[in-house]
DNA sequence: ACCGTTGTTTAAGTCGAATTATACAAGATG
DNA sequence: CATCTTGTATAATTCGACTTAAACAACGGT
C-alpha cells in the first residue's frame, strides 16, 4: 500500500501541464464516456492530483468540453470541413490516426451524451451535407435516401475505428476498401426494386 | 402547477405493471444509456412513482439487467444463435421492427457499459464466430480479416438502425440491400492489394 | 363488510462524486 | 534569500441520486 517511495514531483509549465491534462482526460473519457468517468480516472490517468485538476479547470463539464473541442478542432484542421473530394477518405484516415482517443471518443460517446450534443452538431451536419450532395445525383429522394445519408457517414466512421482497431494497415489500402464500401452502400441504394 | 386533477389512479395485474414498466425502461435507458438515466426518467416513462419500482425491481441495476436480459431474449428467441443462412437478415429486421427500442438500447448502449458487458458478450461473441466463419472461406488471415470481422457485425447493425430511423420501407428489399453491402465489405477486404 | 393487493404521498437515510478550503513542500528565479 | 509558481495531502462541504420507511387511499374478490 506503499505509494512509490520516491516521485521527484513532476513539474511543468503551466500551458504544458494543461495539455498533457488534456491528453490523459482524452483517454479517460474514451474508456467510459462521461458520467461514467469520474474526477478520479481522469487524475489518475494523468498521474496527478483531483485537485490539480481545478487549477486548470473549472469543473468537470468544462474539462470535457475543452476535450471535446480540442479533438474537434484537430480533427476540422486535418480534414477541413467545406468538400468532398478524392483526398477526404485518406485525410481522414491520417487524422484518426493521429488522435485515435480522440476520435472514438467525439464518435462513439460524445454523440449521445445530450448535454453535450451541440459540440458534435456540426460536424454530424456537415457530413451529413455533404453526403446528401452525394446522394442526389444517384438516389431519388425517399426513405432509401434516407436510409443510405444516414449508412454513408455511420459506416464511414465505423470502418475508419475498425481499422484502427485493426492496427491501422496500409492507409492507402485502407482508403481505397473503404470507398469501395461506401460506394456499395450508394449502389444499394440506388438499384431500383 | 397542478397535478391533472383527477387521476383514475391505473392499476393493473402484478405481471402487466412489470411487463409495463419493463417496456417503458427501456425507451427511458435507450434514451441516454444506464448511468445518465435516473429512476425519476424511468418512472415519468412508465407514469407511476419512483417508489413503486421498488415494489418490482430490487434496484436499478436489477431493472436494468431484466430489461436487457428482456431484449436479449426477445431477439435471440426472433433470430436464433447458432447458424446463418439465407434467412438470418430478413428475420433480423423483423426482430428489430418488431423492438426498435431494444434493439437501439443493446447495441448503442450496454455495450459500453461496463458493469454489464457480460449480458452482451454471449450476442457479440456468437455474432464474431458466425462472421468469422464466413470470411475464412474468402478472406486470408490478418489484420484485414480482423478489419472485415470487426465491420461486418457492425455495418450490419448499423443498417438495421438506419433502417428503423428510415420508417421500415420493404423489409425484403432492405435484407437484400444489407447482404450487398455485407458482400462489399468481405470482397473489399479480400481483394489482393 | 373484510382484507389483501396495488398504488400514492411524503420524508428520511445513505452514499458516492463533485467541489471547495486550508496547510504544507519544493523547484525556479530575480 | 524572498517570493512566485507548481504541486501535494487531507479534510470539509455540498449535492444529487439511489434507497428505505411509514402512513394513507382505493379497488376487488370472498
């Protein structure tokens, strides 16, 4: 029940120690979600004190809110947020790479947590734009449309986590497959009875 | 601020106030999952006093056990667990249509609670050993037949959802539908690179 | 009419997690 | 050295949610 005897106490400057806070809230909140995740787990993680915490938080929703926009924010800066096109998939793909935790927890948890659906909004609508543009060209309008808008992005994300569950295999590879499977989804679709 | 003034007070049978309060539990927990729904949001959902659940259930983990054990047994009785075939996709939707709260609630919520992953193993576990066996004939072992046996499970799912968020149009079709994009994701990961 | 069952209402007890307060230790730095 | 900053340790406080207790009301069958 000894404590490690001798921890010389590590010290960092302050915008340093706050994200290193961030990075194990990150982890934290991406085992459980939110009100799973207790102050606890999340100093735990991050090697320090529940108190510490406060010094760099105001409280437990702001720390989460700050995890969830500084995951948003990596994420919007890598993907963009305006277009479709062939770069997308892999640009994607390099991202979730980059902040695993971060992406599962924006696309896994932060999604239902109701206080906190705003943050995800927007880019649950964009995506969403972006794959109806997608879609009228090939699907008339109707429940299969809606069908395929709702699969598209659902599937996108799920493929993307897979595959980092997978151990992230040849990108390039990985982009491709998942298009192919994306494009099926359309195609499913599309096909007339 | 007043109470609807005369209230006929409902009483039912003991078994039917359980089966009720059963089915309005799981809309309250297929809302926001376990930890994040209070017996208060159950009781409003069934219309009767948070005290009464006591009458029925032990506590709240005993509730929500029943009611997933209630889910579970509903779909496993609809689909069965041993086999897949020809017939397992259109018998899912008409499972999942004939529980859509249920079905929401064990695959978006228990799975990630903790406390009660083991009521979800058996159906995760039998699901990966079904895909499993599917992809052995076509897709070599690695990390692209982990990918595939991850997706496929889950896309399927996911479809169904999406299928139900859509208003259930033309159950065959959709079964059909689901198989093509199945079919894509075992002949993306299979394809040599 | 009696009594067990089904309910309600209200209040109290319990418990864990968030939050705040206080005192102390130690590195950095002028 | 004096002092600011970073950090710990410990305890008190609050607060909400689960849980239990007690007393009362009405329906229904025998």
């Amino acid at each position: 029940m000894t404590t490690d005897p001798a921890r010389p106490v590590r010290r960092l400057p302050r915008a340093e120690r706050r994200a290193q806070i961030l990075e194990a809230a990150t982890r934290a909140f991406a085992r459980a979600g939110y009100t799973a995740t207790g102050l606890g787990d999340v100093a735990a993680e991050a090697g320090v004190t529940q108190v510490l915490l406060y010094r760099h938080f105001a409280s437990k929703s702001d720390l989460y809110r700050a995890v969830l926009d500084r995951a948003c924010t990596r994420l919007a800066e890598a993907v963009g947020t305006d277009h479709f096109d062939d770069t997308s998939l892999p640009t994607l793909l390099r991202a979730a790479a980059a902040d695993p935790e971060g992406f599962r927890l924006l696309f896994r948890h932060a999604a239902k947590e109701p206080e906190f659906r705003d943050v995800i909004e927007g880019l649950r609508a964009g995506s969403t734009e972006v794959t109806r543009r997608h879609l009228a060209e090939r699907v008339p309008g109707g429940p299969w449309q809606d069908w395929a808008a709702r699969l598209v992005p659902v599937v996108t994300l799920e493929a993307v986590i897979a595959w980092l569950d997978a151990g992230q295999p040849d990108p390039d590879r990985a982009a491709e497959r998942i298009r192919q499977v994306v494009h099926s989804v359309i195609e499913a679709a599309s096909r007339p009875g």
